[in-house]
C-alpha cells in the first residue's frame, strides 16, 4: 500500500472517530452516538418527506434535517426516484439508505437489502385515494366561517414564528361539535399533505390494539403474548398487555435520544425493533414503576401484527380493514422497520384532517358513524391516569393534564379531560370531551423552544364558545 493510500485511510478513521464524537452533540433532544446512526435519522426523515410528504428534497432537508444537529449541514444527500430510495453520507462516509414502498413509506435498512425488502411487500393492496362528496368526516368538503375570534385565535398560532423563536407551526385544524370550524396551513403544506406524528403514533397503537380486544382476540390483564417471554420461569411473563399500554412493564429502557440510548439504537439500527425493545431486562415489578418508553409501544405493534395473521400484508390488511378505512384516514401511511412491523412508535404520517379524524374517533368513545370499533370502557381506560404515574399525566399511550398534590394542573389554562396524542416536534391531537372539541396541531418545534398549548389552545377554546 503506497503512503498517499495509508495517509488516506487513517484520515478517513480519523474523520470517522471525530465525526463520532461531533455526533455526541445534544441538538434538539437528538444526541446521536455515531455517524452511522445520525445518517440514517436523515436517510429516514429525507425519504419521508420526499416520498410520503410529497415534498421537495431541499425543503425536508433545509426545514426538517438540518435541525437535527448543525452536523447534517454538512451530509450529502443521493434521492433515487426510480428505485425510490434516498442515501445520506457525511464526507462520502457512513452510508445509510432508506428505501420506499408505496402504501407503505420509507423503511432504513439495517440488515438487509432492497431487494428483499421490495419483495416483502408484494401483494400490499393500497387503498384508493378519490375525492368524496360530503361534509367532513364522512366527505372531504369543508366549510369553515370561524368567527372573528377563532380566526384570531388559529392565527396567533402560528405568530410566534420570528428568527428569535421559531415553533415552525405548519397546520392547525380546529374541529367542533363533529365539524371543522377552522383550518390554517404554512406554505408548502395542505389538507391533503400527510405530516409525521412521530410519538402520535402510539395512540394510534393503543386504538389499533383496542380493535383487537373488542373482537375477543385479546385482553387487557392477559399475559402479553411475546415469544421472548414465554422461557419457564421468565419473570417477563406476568407483564400484561394493561402493564404495556400504562408504560408500566417494569423493563429497562433508557428512552432519552442519548448517546447510545435503547431508542437511537432501536430506531436507527435493528433490523426488529420490537424484538430490540422485547429483550430488555425486567429492571422493576410489572405495574409498579411508571416509566415512558418507544420501546414498549413497538412491542405492542408487533402483538397486533401476530394476531392479524403474522407478516406485513396482514398488518396493512387489518388496519385498512379495522381502523383506517371505517375512519376515512385515506391519507395514513404506517412505516415498517425491515421485520415488518409497523414502528408502533414513531412513523406514522397523516394529513391534517385525517390526524383529526383520528381525535374525533377518540371523542366519540371509539364509535365512528354508529359502528363501535373499541370495547365499552377502553378510551375511558386511555384516558384515565396510570396508576404507577406519580405525576397523574399519562394514560395508556395517550397524555392527560397531570395534576400535582396541591392540585395544580399542568395546563392551567386547559380543562381537566384534556386527553392527547403528542410528538416529538410539539404535535398534537388534543381532544377535549367537555367542549365537544379536537384541536390537531402538526408542526417541527425544535431545539429550545416550545409550542405553548396552554396558551393557544385555550384561546381557541374560548373563541369557541363565543
């Protein structure tokens, strides 16, 4: 080897270990450990964006990306619109690559291959995406007049965005008495632009999940039916599907995008995430130790991908079948890791409308248009206090207005029965039963800042009873 290759190579491992250590940079809740784990954040973000979004490679990239930590400036970004796929290097180092699917999004290889991964997806029966007549839900014709009031109140929503504070508010859909009454979208988004929820995604696991206990298939206080856990004398054994939805299994997760966190590792790295997640140790009794974590939620997904029948094409059969179809969430894109299995999580896209679909669904006790498609009783359990919660803010997959001991609510401004599907970027499906009302907020709030709900959501509550 001539000594210009050597001097290469060992600058090569050298950039590797400093890119490393640059990767080690808390940045907007995302401190990612290694290049190859922060490429493939970009690789599945970018290709999300493009292929499922529908938007432009420069747009995710400047807006979404480069957000993630001042490092992705400098990625460099391969978009393949024949073989739909998007490969992120930095420094031509680092290769990650996420493939698209249609119907079914973006999915970051790991293990295998795209080939492979295409194959998997044979068969896959995308539904139909036409315009239907009618008001919404049942339609897709909308006819808001909000009051000058809500009007206002949907506006300041989105005034906050100034070079100094930056929420990045891209849709406010505002629905009332089963109506929208107001809608407002940024440039370069729509009614019909389908939005990450990110950790939305887990409520809509927890409603997924529910379908199967209103037809007999499961049950709250059952044994969670993970083969990893079913060795004699697996004290895992005895956590309960209840034990999952309550994040009280008692398993070791380390959920915090840390340097080698369980979710960075899971998420930007397995092949299964749920069977990442499912070999964790048991670190507290189950039921006892309230503790959030993805990690629980992939689980869950993969239990309802058993029970429909064990591969993705029966997955996507029965949620088109149980769930997004009698909801008319046209628009919902679940994306898989390579085991196929939706990512329970984190990946679930939607427009704006359908994201309130979803919220009217939960207000509706789990009933859309005369058909209960959840048990008697399970939104009341979704939204009710875990018992191993100390701060009272978190049902079963779904965020409430915590309580402290002195009574004080958390959103002080908010009602009581506050009862949310929330994400990472400040995304929210809010319903709030005593106003008859689903507030969807999708947006990219990152770093520092914060999308004060308190303060706009109440707002626009008001504006509602005006």
């Amino acid at each position: 080897m001539g000594r210009w290759a050597r001097a290469s190579l060992w600058l090569g491992a050298l950039a590797l270990v400093l890119l490393g250590l640059l990767w080690l940079t808390p940045w907007g809740g995302f401190a990612i450990s290694a290049v190859p784990v922060g490429n493939g954040v970009s690789a599945q973000l970018a290709c999300g964006g493009v292929f499922v979004s529908g938007r432009t490679l420069d747009a995710v990239v400047k807006h979404d990306v480069w957000r993630l930590s001042p490092l992705t400036q400098k990625d460099s970004f391969a978009l393949d619109r024949k073989a739909p796929s998007v490969t992120v290097t930095i420094f031509g180092l680092g290769a990650r690559s996420a493939i698209f699917r249609p119907g079914i999004g973006c999915t970051l290889l790991a293990d295998s291959d795209a080939a492979t991964l295409r194959r998997q997806a044979e068969g896959i029966v995308i539904p139909p995406r036409m315009p239907r007549a009618g008001l919404w839900p049942e339609g897709d014709q909308v006819a808001p007049s909000p009051s000058v009031a809500l009007a206002s109140a949907v506006e300041a929503s989105f005034a906050d965005d100034t070079p100094a504070h930056d929420i990045d508010t891209r849709a406010i859909v505002v629905v009332h008495r089963g109506r929208i009454v107001a809608e407002r979208y940024v440039d370069g988004f729509g009614p019909d632009t389908p939005q990450l929820g990110w950790s939305m995604s887990k409520s809509v696991t927890a409603a997924l999940i529910g379908t199967f206990i209103a037809s007999g298939n499961l049950r709250l206080d059952q044994p969670a039916p993970v083969p990893e856990w079913t060795v004699a004398g697996d004290p895992r054994h005895s956590i309960t599907l209840r034990n999952l939805l309550n994040m009280s299994s008692g398993l070791a997760f380390n959920e915090p995008y840390d340097p080698g966190s369980d979710s960075t590792a899971m998420l930007f790295e397995s092949h299964d995430m749920a069977g990442y997640a499912a070999t964790r140790a048991l670190a507290h009794p189950p039921g006892a130790f309230w503790s959030y974590s993805s990690g629980t939620a992939n689980i869950l997904s993969r239990i309802a991908m058993m029970k429909s029948g064990g591969t993705l094409k029966s997955l996507e059969g029965y949620t088109q079948a149980h769930l997004f179809g009698p909801l008319g969430m046209t628009s919902a894109v679940w994306e898989h890791d390579e085991s196929g299995n939706f990512v329970g999580s984190s990946y679930l896209y939607a427009s704006a409308r359908d994201w309130a679909r979803f919220g009217l669904f939960i207000l509706n006790d789990g009933v859309v248009r005369g058909q209960r498609l959840l048990p008697e009783g399970y939104v009341h359990f979704l939204c009710t206090p875990a018992p191993a919660d100390p701060d009272k803010g978190y049902g079963a997959l779904f965020w409430l207005n915590a309580i402290d001991a002195k009574g004080k609510r958390e959103f002080s401004h908010l009602p009581a029965d506050y009862c949310a599907a929330e994400g990472h970027n400040d995304e929210f499906v809010a319903i709030f039963p005593s106003r008859d009302a689903v507030i969807v907020r999708l947006g990219w709030t990152a770093n520092d800042f914060r999308f004060d709900r308190d303060k706009h959501f109440a707002a626009i509550l008001a504006a509602l009873e005006d």
